[in-house]
C-alpha cells in the first residue's frame, strides 16, 4: 500500500489537473490487456484499426508484466491542461539515470524486453536515444489514438473534477475521497491506497496534492517511486458513455416524451448530473445547434437550471425536472 499523509497545507493545496499524456500512457493497459478494460473494448477496436502501419512494440513493452508503467512518462502537467507537445518536450528532458530507474522499476524482477535492452547500458547517449524514440513512438500514437476523441475524453474529464469539487466543498477530504475509489481510505490526515505494487508512505509537507481523472485508469495510481511529489490518479466518473451511443430506458422514451417530445425528455433523462452543450450533443449525436434550441425550452419552463463553469454552459434537471421524470409531479 502507499500511504500519502497530507497536513492542513496540503490540502488547501490539492488541486486538480488534465494530463493528456498521462491518458496516453494509461491507453497502453487497453492495448496490452483488454479483459481488464471491457468499458473501452468500442475504442479499442477503433484504434486498432488505424494501427495497421504502426508498430506499437516498443510503447506494448513500456507495459510491465503487473502493468506498471514507468514514471517519466507521466510527469506532473505543468498547468491545469497542457498540450501532449508540450509534456513530450518535457520527457525529452528527463535525465538518463531516470529513465534507466524507471524502466529497471516497471520491469522489476524480469529482463527488460528487448525492445527497451538500451536501458541497461552504462553509456548515456544510448539511453538518451531510447528516451528519445519512446516520445516519437508516443507522438505518432496520440495523433493515430487519441487526438480524434480528445475533445471528448477532455469534457468527461472536467465533468468530473466539477462533481469532486462540489464534494470537497460540501464534506472536505473526506467527501472528496469517499467514492473514488474503494481502494481509497482517509483516515486521520492520511489517504491510503490498497493493493499497491510498492509500499511506501510520503509525507506531503506543504507540498498538496494534485489530483488527475483519468479515462483510462481502472484504479487509483499514484507514482511507483516514493521519491516523486504527491500525485493521484484515480479512474473519472462518466467513462461509460464515452464510447457508447445512450440509450433511453423505457419510461423515458415513452412517458414523458408525451407531453415534451422524444429529443426533450431524452435530455432531461441524461441532465442528472451537469453537462455541456457539446457533450450532450455527443452523446445524442446530434448538432450543438440542435441541442441548444431544446436546452432554452427547458430551461425556460423551469425544468432545468444552468451555470457557467470556466468556458461551459453545464445544465442540470432543476426540482422541477426531478418531479416530472420521476413520475412524482402533482396534476392540477
């Protein structure tokens, strides 16, 4: 288990962040085993297809035999969402002596594989080049896998970070952590994750915490060397209707899209929790133009509330909307 004891200062310094390379070095898990990651079988299939003249060998081998991944390649983004040129760069920099101790770590116990042997030797410039191939090979695998759904991928990211931020408001540490995760448990100023490959416990010292949702995480993951600062990973809410069309249940399709009609009661059914034009547009697929005539409808006969959430718009079912989905409202 890790264990990261974190004091008043650092949580009034945790904060949340976007890494864009971190999802694409999390991607590698649904290459390498794709039981583990039923939810993104859809993408992976995707994907696959487009790889046909990549060779994905060297980034597969990245991946060790208890999926652990080395931890240059997913550095502490600098900024709340940086670009993937701009985190590659940063690797780029990463010295010799990390990378062999990273990769030596990820492939603790067993011979690397052969595709990453440079590893191994005492000469820097050789190590230097390997470093340096892995971020072309990275590159070239964001542009073939990640780059088309990023949009996406980004307002799910931030759906989430907007739902963990109400709860740290609502129950501080202990509202923020409670359902991440059932690997997670805060306990007296320390944040424990079970089921840990290392064992090891960090004192933040004023240092916080930075959080990162991540699509492609199916646990918490926080670095595998205890001499990185404190950061999380932990798998983002609202992963399963990323890739698939949705669906609606019977009474949403037939109740209530009576008296609204069916595009209206389908957004309202989907309005839970708040979101965006543009993702509501995803998921319906439909046009944002589209969904916004629907939104101002229902927005102005009381059935939705709506708030500006940095550069969104996110709507959410209002009391109103609640009573007539569930059935519950009064007749007059």
């Amino acid at each position: 288990m890790v264990r990261y004891r974190l004091g008043v200062e650092d949580l009034a310094r945790t904060h949340f962040a976007v890494s864009p390379l971190q999802e694409l070095v999390f991607s590698l898990w649904v290459l390498r085993d794709p039981g583990r990651h039923a939810t993104h079988l859809p993408w992976r299939r995707e994907v696959l297809g487009r790889l046909d003249e990549f060779d994905a060998g060297l980034l597969l081998a990245l991946v060790g035999s208890k999926l652990a991944l080395p931890d240059f390649l997913t550095p502490r983004p600098a900024g709340f969402a940086p670009a993937v040129s701009e985190q590659l760069e940063a690797v780029r920099m990463t010295p010799p002596e990390l990378v062999r101790r990273d990769l030596r770590g990820t492939h603790a116990g067993v011979r690397l594989p052969a595709a990453l042997r440079a590893a191994t030797s005492p000469d820097d410039a050789s190590v230097g080049a390997l470093r340096d191939e892995i971020c072309d090979a990275l590159e070239d695998y964001w542009t073939l896998a990640l780059a088309p759904a990023w949009a996406q991928m980004r307002l799910v990211l931030e759906g989430d970070m907007a739902h963990r931020a109400r709860a740290l408001t609502a129950g501080g540490a202990r509202g923020l952590f409670a359902d991440m995760h059932p690997n997670l448990r805060w306990h007296d100023g320390v944040l424990q994750i079970d089921e840990m490959l290392s064992e090891h416990e960090v004192d933040a010292a004023g240092r916080g915490l930075l959080l990162l949702p991540s699509i492609f995480a199916y646990k918490p993951v926080p670095p595998l060397s205890a001499l990185e600062a404190p950061w999380l990973a932990y798998p983002s809410r609202g992963v399963g209707t990323l890739w698939a069309p949705y669906l609606p249940a019977p009474s949403e399709a037939h109740d209530v899209a009576a008296l609204l009609g069916a595009s209206r009661a389908r957004l309202l059914a989907l309005l839970a929790e708040p979101l965006p034009t543009v993702e509501l547009a995803r998921r319906l697929d439909v046009t944002p133009s589209a969904v916004s005539q629907h939104l101002r409808v229902l927005h102005a006969t009381g059935l939705l509330t709506r708030t500006r959430d940095g550069r969104y718009v996110r709507y959410r079912r209002s009391a109103l909307g609640e009573e007539l989905l569930s059935g519950s409202g009064r007749t007059m």
